[in-house]
C-alpha cells in the first residue's frame, strides 16, 4: 500500500488519503482547472471520479492517464485486490445512535427558510460545529443507522458521507438505502395504505414534501441505483417522481422512470412551474398542485420540452443497445 501511495502523491497535485477507502486530490485533465481538490480516488474498489468535471473510470486508466508503465500498473492493482480481499473481511456498515449526539443543535438556515422545528428533529436533522454544516442521518428501512451526510459549500458535490475512521472496518454504502424510507415503510408494506410515495432528489426537497403531508423518500442525487429501485418495488405504492427543474433533474427523472416503470404498479411525474427550481422553492398550495395533478410520461415530456430537447427525454428511457460480437 505504502508503494501505491507514495506513486499517487508524486503523481496527482494535492494528493491526501488518511488511510480508508477514498483518497483525494486536484484533478490531473489538462482541461479542468480544478479549484478543489474535486478528485476522489476509491483505492478499495478500485475507481475515480472528479466532482468538477464527472469524468470517472477505473484506477488503471488513471496510472495509464499519469505515465505510468503497464509493469507498474500491474503490480500496483495488486495492491487494489488486496485491499478488496480485507474491505470483505471486515465490512460493517452500522453505526451506533450515539454518534448523533454530535450533532443535535437545530440548524437555523432550515428554520429561517421555513421549516418546522418538530419536522427536522423527528427526522434527526442537526448541525456539526466543527464543520458548520447542516446534517442528515441516514437509516435502512427497518431504521438502523448506516452513514451520515453533511452539507458542504462546493457547489460540485453539495453533500458529503462521514466516513468515521475511528470505527474500524466501517464502509458507508449510502446508495443501498432510501432518505426517509423506515419513515413509511412498515405502512405501506401493511397494505392498508394506498397514499402516493413522492421521490425527491435531495435531503431539503423531501423534507418540504414531509412537511405538507405527504410521504416522501430521497435518492440523494439524480441517479437511482437498482437497489434502490428494489425497495420501492419492495413496497409497490402509487410512486410519484418529483426531481429537481435542471437539466440534470429532468434526465435524472427520466432514467429513474427507466428503472421502475416494470417495478412498480402506478407511476407518474409531479410537474410544477418552471419558475420553481425545486420543489423546496413551491407554496403548500403548488406543492398540493402537483402531487394531486401527476402526469404521465408522455405528458411531463411536453411539459418538459422548454428545458431539455425531446430527443434526450427519449434517448435516457430507452434501453441501451446489446453489444454484438
């Protein structure tokens, strides 16, 4: 390991790892004039990705990128496997509840931006005075913690997962789980409940949505993963999507659709004004708006032309091409 460190940091400007999963630095591409560091080194998987400019790959095109020789290149990915090999032994993706006690303070911005004091203590938002940063506990569906996010001011990655040295063998895997999920999930798993299941991008969004009297989840990002699309089906609730008005959220809706249109009985989009970046920004009454109102596919794609062509729309619920050989 001690090799693969000391050619990373002669290699990458910037170079800091203290001793996990991830190691960081600024970005080598010529082309991003990289402010950061935004450049995030997996070196128990075996991946990169930059927050700045989204390019990623795995750990050998990235010595190939930086010079080095494929004997070196070989011999180092050892290492990468080794360290695979330990990470399996010696997973634990549990925290316990006291760690929380940290960050019990109210985060005043919440509340200054209207949000209900009971809303973000029932849902264990708090606030870290070392980092000054607002943050969201995460827990499984049966309501176990698994990791904690903390907001951050780079505008490239806005929330960040503690990653909690101190507890030996603790790798978050946020991304198998659900913001909000253990909130609703024995309600709809009873069967009694026929109330629609909004999913929203981020942590605020579906905090607003809570607030109103509505269930809601989060992805936390744009990207549904396939365990996450196995929960929702897990549970099978009229599923409404309810993303950000970017780019990015539009395409990030339209892909998660992909993933649960054969998964889940009911499923529709919330449309809101366009004026409205998401749907934190929305009244009580557009937000009941849009969740009464859903849309189906074809529907939000008209809605949805202004900002993004329909060609993409189309391209991300496609299925991609099988390669031939």
């Amino acid at each position: 390991m001690r090799d693969l460190e000391k050619v990373l940091s002669e290699k990458l400007d910037q170079f800091k790892w203290s001793g996990g999963d991830w190691a960081g630095s600024r970005c080598p591409f010529p082309d991003h004039n990289d402010s950061g560091p935004s450049f995030r080194i997996n070196l128990a998987r075996g991946f990169f990705y930059c927050f700045g400019c989204q390019r990623s790959g795995s750990i050998a095109e990235l010595m190939a990128l930086l010079g080095l020789p494929a004997t070196s290149i070989e011999r180092l990915l050892k290492t990468i496997k080794f360290l695979k090999e330990i990470k399996r032994e010696k997973h634990v993706e549990v925290l316990p509840e006291y760690i929380l006690a940290a960050f019990k303070r109210c985060p005043k911005e919440l509340l200054a931006a209207g949000f209900k004091k009971n809303v973000l203590e029932e849902n264990g938002v708090g606030f870290d005075l070392t980092r000054y940063a607002i943050t969201y506990p995460l827990r499984d569906k049966d309501g176990v913690l698994r990791a904690v996010y903390r907001r951050t001011d780079n505008p490239d990655y806005k929330y960040l997962v503690y990653d909690f040295d101190n507890f030996e063998g603790y790798v978050p895997l946020p991304k198998k789980h659900l913001w909000g999920l253990h909130k609703v999930f024995a309600k709809y798993m009873s069967g009694g409940k026929s109330d629609p299941l909004v999913i929203t991008e981020g942590f605020k969004a579906c905090l607003w949505v809570m607030q109103h009297g509505w269930d809601s989840i989060a992805t936390m990002g744009t990207a549904l993963t396939d365990d996450q699309a196995s929960l929702i089906s897990l549970v099978d609730p009229p599923t409404l999507l309810m993303f950000d008005n970017d780019q990015a959220g539009l395409i990030g809706a339209a892909r998660a659709y992909k993933k649960l249109r054969n998964r889940v009985t009911n499923l529709k989009f919330c449309v809101y004004s366009k004026e409205k970046k998401q749907p934190d920004d929305l009244t009580k009454e557009e937000l009941d708006k849009s969740v009464s109102e859903p849309k189906n596919f074809a529907e939000w794609r008209n809605e949805c032309r202004t900002e993004i062509s329909s060609t993409d729309l189309i391209r991300a619920v496609l299925p991609r091409k099988e390669k031939r050989y």
